[in-house]
C-alpha cells in the first residue's frame, strides 16, 4: 500500500475522532494541548490496583510470558523445553497452543469480588500482549479469545464484574511490541514463516526497524476500538510505543482517549514508561521500581507478585506481604501508585499462593487504609537508615526494612508516619523528623491507626517518641496518626 494512502486513512481516521467530540472537548493532538492533562482525583485517591497478566502463555505456564518469542529462540532454555515436550516449532508451533487455552473455570464476578477484598481500588487486565491473541472481541483480527480458545469476550466480562463490583475499570495494550516480537521464529524452518498464521504471527520484523504505516494505524485502530467497546478509565502502555514514527498517533490517541473522557464526564488516566509522553500529558509508570524521592506529579509502580513473570509459571517465587505492603508504602509517600500484577493459570483460576497475598495485603489496608487512600505526600517522603532505592527493575534489590524506617503521608491536617516494620515488643518509635530543634511543628496527639489503645509519648529535641503499645493492630507495618499544629 502507498505511504499516501496510508497517510489519506491517517486522516479519515483522525478526521472522525475529531467528528465524535463536542464543542467542549479541548485536546488536540498536539503536545501543548495534551499538557493541559490533569490526573484525576480517583487515581491519585486510589494507590493500589491490581494488573492482570492472562493469555495463551499461560498454557505452557514455563520461563516467562515472553514464552512466545523465547520458545523460537534457537538455544534458549524455553526452546529447548518446548521442543522436548511438544515437539519442533514446525511441527507445533505458538498458535497450537489456543485450542489448550480454555479458561473453564474463569469467573470474572470471583476475581473481582477478591481484588476487592484486596484493597484494590482499580483493575488493569492485559487487553493484548506482546503475541498478538487478543482477550477481548475484536473486529480487527480473527485471533482472539472471543473466536478462540475460551470463546468468551475477558475484558467484556471483566470490565462489567470490576465495575458492578465499585472499582475502577482499566485495560493495556502491548500490541505495539508485535512488530518484533516473534522474529526468532525467522531464522529457521518453523511455523512463523508460514504464509496461512501470517495474520497472527504478524510482521515478525526486526526490532531496530521502523514499524510500517500500516502497523501503526492498526495500532491505532486497535487502541480505539478497546476505548469505544469498553469505555476504560485507565490505558496502559508498554515501553516501545517511544518509537520516533509513533509521535503522530501517540498524540493522535491521546486526544481521542482525553476527548471522550470529557464525553462519558469521567477522569482517566494515561499511563506510559521513559519518554513516550511529556510527563504533564500522561502519569508516568515504572517497571518493577520506584522514584527515590517524591514527585511533583503523580505516578505509578507496575510491579509482579512474583520475581520471575509476569504470567502465571511453574515454580513462581513469590513476593512477601510484608515486601509488597513496605513497597506499597514507600510508593504512596513519594506521590505515587502500586499496580500489582497477578498471572492466573489457563483454566482462569488464581494460584492459591497469589490469593493468600492479595488478601494479606486487603487485611492491613482495612486496619492501615485511613493512611494510603486519598493521601497526598508530606514535605519529606520518609526517614530511617535503609539505603533507598530507585529506577526501573530493582524490585529484587530491595534491602529489608527495619522499625526505624518511617514513611510519611498527609490527609487534612493529619500527619501520618507508617513504620515500615512493626516494632518488637517493649520497642518505643523515635520520629526524627518532629523534633522540635528541626521541626516547626508542635504535636497535639499520637493515635495508633486501628486500635483503641492510649499512647504514651513526648515530643523532644530530638524527635518525637512514641513508646511501645501493648498490642499492635498488624505484624508487618504499623501507622501512626499525628496532629500537628
């Protein structure tokens, strides 16, 4: 097809998103305008959701979700397990999987009512990953989960349970990463190369080449099409939508998903990692990591309940609920979110292991919640002698926390500091930040978060202490609710 053609369908496009708004609709696909973003209340309120990596990889359930691209890598221990257990890449390839991925137990009403129970404030379901299957009822391709495999619309189904169930609905999209992601499966004789799977294996190109028009218009189409079928307040992007030949329809899809908010009087939220976005026009998402301090603007933590995937494997070695409550914590101080990934096995049931953490994690916050939701940061983010850590991918360098280690939030007036260790027994709390040599502050009362119990405390030059309560409400993290004058 001719770039003027493409570029001519670019326009037709994008000449009917701006047909569909109404007068008051104010973004244009222009980096000035999509500046003028807010983030919405409801997010920067809700500090913790819950992502959902579910697909055909879980059927393999080996290695990771990137089975896919790893089992058509000559050499790797995916390919090598893949051919020893199914057989050659000719013989039996990715696609041979679908008919084996049946979610026959899945209950989309089940799931939703546990991520409740988890704390969970929104809920992210991976729309289509990196292998191209679609979980939702496109017009756009015949691969998908509607047509095959389970033969259900997932995100329809999820998108109607999470929102009856009083939590926000959101979805991603890595389809862009499709451009590449199979090409291994090039190099030698297997079943990428044949023409008949070549609608679902798509271009299986080079990652270093710039995806063609038609790819990207797709992508666009795609995007699109999950805003006006399932209406999402949140839309999540992998990290390769950065390409430089991207910037028209990043922007492009920016004013369409922030013009139809405006329509449905919702706020929805934008999320993207590196610089795929100017960080005033969409809220800024880091893998596995964390900002070291606090941000202007707020932002989010993608992150896995377990070390190894993304998806549901065998042998997953799990996170702790006291990790994921510490790293919770230190997210929420800094500005930012926690959207927890969960991977279920094919048939659409929860690993037992990750359900036991999800509601773990749902017991602090019905004793802690008054201290992370609808919080906002104090001056500083916190205090203690552990080395913070920043950046992307540092969710296995996490040194362990001690009592001493001390995050701050703020609601109203109210002051709250969250140990990020419960204190051993006879262990009095000394909060350096509120003494009165280098604080300004005058504390008037120290509550314990959760319970009923009378404190006992002073403030000091040196800090404010707050000796041991007789009992505490949590074994993993306690909060303290301080007014201050």
């Amino acid at each position: 097809m001719k770039k003027r053609t493409i570029d001519y369908i670019l326009f037709i496009c994008l000449l009917f998103f701006a047909l569909s708004t109404t007068a008051q609709d104010v973004y244009q696909p222009k980096w000035e305008s999509l500046e003028k973003y807010q983030t919405p209340d409801w997010y920067r309120d809700a500090k913790f959701g819950i992502f959902i990596h579910w697909g055909v990889y879980s059927v393999p359930a080996y290695g990771s979700e990137w089975y896919p691209r790893e089992m058509y890598r000559k050499g790797s221990d995916i390919y090598n397990h893949h051919v020893a257990t199914y057989g050659p890449q000719n013989k039996f390839g990715y696609k041979d999987f679908i008919p084996m991925f049946k979610a026959e137990k899945f209950n989309a009403d089940t799931w939703a009512q546990l991520f409740k129970k988890a704390g969970a404030k929104y809920v992210v379901p991976v729309a289509e990953h990196h292998d191209g299957f679609a979980m939702y009822n496109t017009s756009l391709s015949k691969w998908n989960a509607y047509n095959m495999g389970p033969k259900r619309d997932i995100i329809g189904e999820l998108a109607t349970a999470i929102k009856s169930n009083g939590m926000i609905f959101g979805l991603s999209s890595h389809r862009i990463e499709h451009w590449f992601f199979l090409n291994p499966g090039r190099s030698f004789d297997s079943d990428i190369n044949d023409p008949a799977y070549s609608d679902f294996y798509g271009p299986a190109r080079e990652e270093s080449e710039t995806p063609s028009p038609e790819f990207m218009n797709d992508w666009l189409l795609r995007c699109t099409e999950l805003v006006n079928k399932y209406q999402p307040q949140l839309f999540w992007f992998d990290w390769w939508i950065e390409q430089p030949a991207m910037d028209p329809y990043r922007k492009s899809f920016a004013a369409y998903y922030y013009n139809q908010a405006l329509q449905w009087n919702k706020g929805v939220v934008l999320n993207y990692k590196n610089k795929a976005y100017p960080e005033k026009a969409a809220v800024l998402d880091i893998e596995r990591g964390k900002q070291e301090g606090i941000s202007k603007l707020p932002w989010q933590t993608d992150d896995a309940v377990g070390f190894k995937s993304w998806g549901y494997i065998d042998g997953e070695k799990y996170k702790s609920p006291q990790y994921v409550i510490d790293e919770l914590t230190d997210i929420v101080s800094k500005n930012g979110n926690l959207l927890l990934n969960i991977g279920p096995r094919s048939d659409g049931t929860i690993p037992e292991e990750q359900q036991a953490l999800l509601l773990a994690i749902g017991h602090w916050l019905d004793i802690n919640g008054e201290a992370i939701y609808g919080t906002r940061p104090w001056k500083i983010y916190g205090e203690g002698p552990t080395e913070n850590v920043g950046g992307s991918f540092i969710d296995d360098k996490v040194k362990p926390f001690t009592p001493q280690d001390i995050r701050f939030t703020t609601k109203g007036k109210d002051l709250y500091a969250i140990t990020l260790v419960t204190p051993q027994p006879g262990q009095s709390i000394t909060v350096k930040s509120l003494g009165t040599k280098t604080a300004n502050s005058k504390v008037t009362d120290v509550v314990l978060v959760g319970s009923n119990e009378k404190l006992s405390w002073s403030q000091t030059a040196d800090g404010l202490i707050i000796k041991a309560a007789k009992n505490y409400p949590s074994d993993i993290a306690v909060a303290f609710k301080i007014s201050i004058e």
